[in-house]
C-alpha cells in the first residue's frame, strides 16, 4: 500500500469546512501529498489474487453466519477487502490525474514553512484515497488478527467514510438505505 502516512498531516485538518471551502497548510505538508499522490500511482497495480483464490475457498464458505452486527465471517471480510481495493485503483484512475497536476503546478510556488490556502475540492480525491487506504489496513489487520487466533469470524473495524468531507460522508449515509428499508420495499416491488 502507498505510504499513506504522507496524506495524513492534511488528513487530519481536512473536512473541518466546507468541500467549497480551503484550509490553511504548510508547504512542506503539500510537498508531502506530492509524495503521496506519486506513491498512490502504484495503487493501480494492487493485486487481490490471494483475496480471490481464498473466496473461492471450500472451508470459508462452510462457516457459516454471524448474528453480532459488530462481526462477520472471513469470507465476508475478505469480500469487503477486495471492493474496497477495486474502488481504491478506480478513484486512482479516473480522479487523481486531474488532482496531480494541481499538486504539481503548486509546487512549484510552494516553500516548506510558508502557509497556504487550498480548496478542498482541488483536493478532494487524494484525500479519499487516504481513508480508503486507511480501510484496507484495517480490514486487513483484523483479517489476520482473526485467523492468527484461529477464529472463523472477524470484528468490524472502525472504518473511515469514503468521503473525505464530515458534511458530504453525512449526506451520503442518509441517502443509504437501511435493511429494514430493504426488507419492506422487496415485497411491494413489481415488475413493468
């Protein structure tokens, strides 16, 4: 996975105003997303064989189910890794490009202990792409907290929201339908 650590410093401000909005950073914390956003290229390269090949995995497949909303089975687990890898290399692809060359058009103005104004939104995918790399460790790290325990199920880590912007994440929880929501609308479907 990138060095995802280079996103963080502007990370962790991010999301505090508006996607209209800017924040203030240093310039030696632009020069890191630089770095970051280079690093995040190879993100078009993750592989998820082994992810693959243990899906297809008979012994998975018997485990059964989970009744704790907080806990799922590997299988389970090792599906939300994959779509999350695939969503990952698909934001690189489509929606980085436009946001490396601002990143290298302003670095050619930047100077490490001077402040900064950027916008949010010129911004706005690399930052997805840290919480995203952000998810794929986690799950990753209770994947294999799991089976180095030797336990069939797997505790749900505390997962960053796709979108980078507090107000954005929000809006877009609330257009997600609940399983209740689901269980209601099946029945009155019908078909043209």
């Amino acid at each position: 996975i990138p060095a995802y650590l280079y996103g963080l410093p502007i990370r962790k401000i991010y999301g505090q105003n508006d996607v209209n909005d800017t924040i203030s950073v240093k310039g030696r914390e632009i020069n890191w997303l630089i770095i970051y956003s280079l690093a995040g290229i190879t993100a078009r390269n993750f592989r998820t064989d082994f992810v693959d090949s243990a899906l297809t995995s008979d012994t998975l497949l018997l485990l059964g189910n989970v009744e704790s909303p907080k806990e799922i089975t590997i299988h389970e687990a090792l599906l939300e890794l994959r779509n999350l890898i695939h969503t990952r290399k698909n934001i690189d692809e489509k929606l980085l490009e436009k946001s490396r060359e601002y990143l290298y058009d302003l670095k050619l103005k930047v100077e490490d202990n001077e402040t900064y104004q950027i916008s949010n939104m010129d911004i706005y995918a690399p930052m997805a792409c840290v919480n995203l790399d952000i998810n794929i460790i986690s799950w990753s790290q209770s994947i294999i907290a799991s089976i180095n325990a030797g336990k069939p199920i797997v505790t749900i880590p505390k997962l960053q929201a796709i979108s980078p912007i507090d107000k954005v994440a929000k809006e877009i929880s609330e257009e997600t339908l609940q399983p209740s929501e689901i269980e209601e609308w099946i029945p009155n479907w019908k078909f043209d």
